[in-house]
C-alpha cells in the first residue's frame, strides 16, 4: 500500500502540472505535537509567494476530500529552495554535472560522514562522484545542491 506521499503526489501531480508548476516533491512529517504536510513546487523562472498561494488554493479541497490524512495538519506549499534536497532519481538526472553534498549516516570506512563534489552518475546501489567516487546509497541520509554565494 502507497504511503501518504505517495497518494498525496499521485492525487496531485496532474492538477499542479495543469496550472504551470512542477510538483517537485511532498513531505509529510510529525515534528513535536503537529503534523505537516508539505508540497514542494518549481517552474523555470522560480517560486514566489503568489505561486504558493495560487498552488494552495487549488489543492486544499482535493486533499479534503480525498482525506488521506487522517490526523489535524497544517499544509504549507513551498519551493524546493536554491540548496535544495535530492530524493528522487529525476532530481539526480536533473543534476548531473552539477555539484552536490551528500550526507551519510554513520563514518564509513575511511571515516568521512560527509562528501562534496560533481555528480556524474548514480544507479540503483550507488552514487558516482567525480573521480569515480563511489557512495552506497544505503548509507546516504541526505543529498543536497549546492549553491555558491558570491
């Protein structure tokens, strides 16, 4: 059985895409006492409040209705933001040659927990730096862009 992300971005992939935006990923999280579920949209020229807005507007009542969640949660429509998470495979093709951080759960055995560089492949067990860096994906916590602010 799909989990609460993935019916929610099943049941709101085409809508966010009919109105002009990409839906780029949904996130649903208890943190303390309350629960959120957030979508994250993108298009080409970037996010605003407005688009947030609109995107909101569109999806409150399809959510109500399909009440996939069962618990009290506050919806926030954000974007994915300039250093923004990696989780999916079309977000790793997306950025191939760029350079990424990734994040690793524990030291692994050449005692690093974090590496940085240019991505130039991933497969199903593994992500491929340059230099042919080789990172297991099981031991991956987090993948992120990075953005260099001059």
């Amino acid at each position: 059985m799909a989990n609460i992300e993935e019916k929610v971005e099943n049941l709101l992939k085409e809508k966010i895409e009919n109105i002009g935006y990409d839906l780029y990923d949904v996130e649903y999280a208890k943190e303390g006492k309350n629960y959120f579920l957030r979508i994250y949209i993108d298009k080409l020229e970037g996010i605003d409040l407005k688009d947030c807005e609109k995107v909101n507007n569109e999806i409150s009542d399809l959510l109500d209705e399909a009440n996939y969640v069962k618990e009290q949660y506050f919806l926030e429509v954000s974007s994915p933001g300039i250093e923004r998470v990696l989780k999916k495979d079309k977000h790793l093709e997306q950025n191939k040659g760029k350079e990424i951080v990734i994040k690793l759960f524990k030291k692994d055995t050449l005692g690093n927990k974090e590496y940085q560089g240019v991505l130039q492949d991933f497969n199903e067990e593994n992500i491929i730096l340059e230099d042919n860096i080789k990172i297991e994906r099981k031991n991956i916590a987090q993948i992120k862009t990075v953005y260099h602010w001059n």
